[in-house]
C-alpha cells in the first residue's frame, strides 16, 4: 500500500494544471508523452473532452497560462523528474555552506568563549586552545580566512571575511572577560544580554576618573581586610579576600540605579565581605 501512494504522488492537486495539460496532448495524439505516461493515460476511465474542457478553465475566466510549453516534450512519469538539489549551482551551495558554518562557529563562541579566555594578568599560564572554537573544525582551510561571508546582520555584519568574524569573536568572547548566558531559559533575557555583550566587544572603556575610583575602592576594600586581619587575629570576619571587586561593582550598580529611577533596594548580603559593605557603602 505504501508502495501504491508512492507511484501516485504526482496526483496530488498542485500538479493537476500539469496532468491536465499533458492528458490533452495525449488526447491528441497517443504518442505525444512518454510511455509510462501513454500506459496511465489509457487505464482511465475519464473521456478526453471533459480533461481538456477543464485544461480551458471556467467559461468566465479562461485559462491562458500553460504549464507546459507547445514545444516542450512530455516529461517521463516518476523517473524523469528533476532532482531539486541538483539544480542549485556549485557556487550557490558553496556560499550556503559557509553561512552555515560561520554560525555554528558562532554559536560555538557564545556558548564556549569564556573556556578560552585569557584570565591572566601576569600571562604565565595561556588557555588551552579549543577545539570548538577553532574554525578548522567546521571545514575553513586558511585560504577560507579572506572570503566574505554572508551571516544576516549577526555581529553587525552583513557579510564580512571570515577573518574579520574570528576576530570579532574572539574579542568578544575570549578576552579577559568571560562570559556565560546561553544557558538562560528566557530568550528576551538572552538576546539582551548578547546584544550588550557583542556591541561593545565585551570591553568597557572607563574615564581615568572612573578608573582612579575604582581603584580607591578597591584599596579601601583591601586596607580595610588588612587592618582587622592584624588588628583581630583569629576573628571570625567573613573576609573580602579574592572578591574585592563586589565594592565598585555593588556601588556602580546602586549608582546607576538611582539614575534609572529605582528608589528602594534590597541586599541580600552573604556572609563573605558583609563588614567591608556596612563599612564602606552602607556608612
């Protein structure tokens, strides 16, 4: 039975203009078509004049478009049919392949950049390389690294040479900052996210004002941590140490949120670095 709706899918209704248009012709003369088409033709019970009156179309509106050219030879039955993949051109395929690749390589960055960061300062150790984030893995060659690429506006580009997009990526997502969010399950989350994060590069430029006051509160995070260590030894202090950072981060985030119009807000504090907080951003 599957084989028997097989042979018959060409009777589906988008190709009746076609069966139509190519029973006329055999209505006219038997030996117009293709055998197997011959062979079909003669099994039917349909009377040729009601075949080419619907070829015509309704009365009111005639059919003028033919799907069959007058000199055009009857196709086969099934055999014949072009095979779709085989009319797309070499370099048409070629292109779509390396669109194709050139995203997977980018997806590759957002979800594994952050393993190959640099994370660093002193550069003794240097990440290990990757293996999907090398472009070699997705079959680009280095005679691949100066052809554009078309990728949609992804990145900000429209089509850029695979060199530019490595570049970029790289920059973005493999620098001194890594980062991880595409495991969030709410995509306006996620596309938010990665819109802040691919615009900038990842990289934030800071004034040397804003610098000098970064490192101010860093140092007074620090002295602070230092000064009870000698001062208490032994104390239970819920220390700092190794996340300093959390003083100019925490301050800029209230900072930045009272000029977007946020009035309240609520800490949930741990238990790491709480006296540096009531100290230096609470007092």
């Amino acid at each position: 039975m599957g084989n028997s709706s097989e042979k018959l899918s060409f009777l589906a209704s988008g190709n009746g203009a076609f069966v139509e248009e190519l029973y006329s012709r055999y209505a006219e003369d038997h030996g117009s078509v293709d055998p197997d088409w011959a062979q079909f033709f003669a099994e039917l019970a349909d009377e040729a004049p009601a075949v080419v009156n619907g070829l015509k179309g309704p009365s009111w509106s005639p059919r003028s478009t033919r799907v069959i050219a007058d000199d055009e030879p009857a196709p086969a039955l099934i055999e014949s049919a072009p095979v779709g993949p085989e009319t797309i051109s070499s370099e048409v395929r070629s292109a779509t392949l390396d669109s194709v690749q050139a995203l997977m390589l980018i997806r590759s960055h957002r979800v594994r950049g952050h393993l190959y960061c640099d994370l660093d300062p002193l550069g003794i150790e240097q990440p290990a390389p990757h293996t999907e984030l090398d472009p070699e893995s997705y079959g680009f060659t280095a005679a691949d690294y100066d052809r554009d690429i078309y990728v949609h506006g992804i990145l900000g580009f429209e089509k850029a040479p695979l060199r530019q997009i490595v570049d970029k990526l790289r920059r973005t997502y493999c620098g001194n900052i890594g980062v991880e969010y595409m495991h969030i399950t709410s995509a306006e989350e996620k596309i938010w996210i990665q819109g802040r994060i691919e615009s900038g590069q990842n990289n934030t430029d800071f004034t040397d004002r804003g610098k000098t006051e970064i490192l101010t509160r860093l140092t007074e995070a620090e002295g602070l941590e230092r000064f009870i260590h000698v001062k208490y030894p032994g104390t239970k202090r819920f220390g700092l140490d190794g996340g300093e950072a959390l003083m100019p981060a925490l301050e800029q985030i209230l900072k930045r949120g009272s000029q977007l119009g946020v009035e309240e807000a609520v800490i949930g504090m741990p238990h790491r670095g709480r006296l540096n907080v009531l100290a230096h951003l609470l007092n």
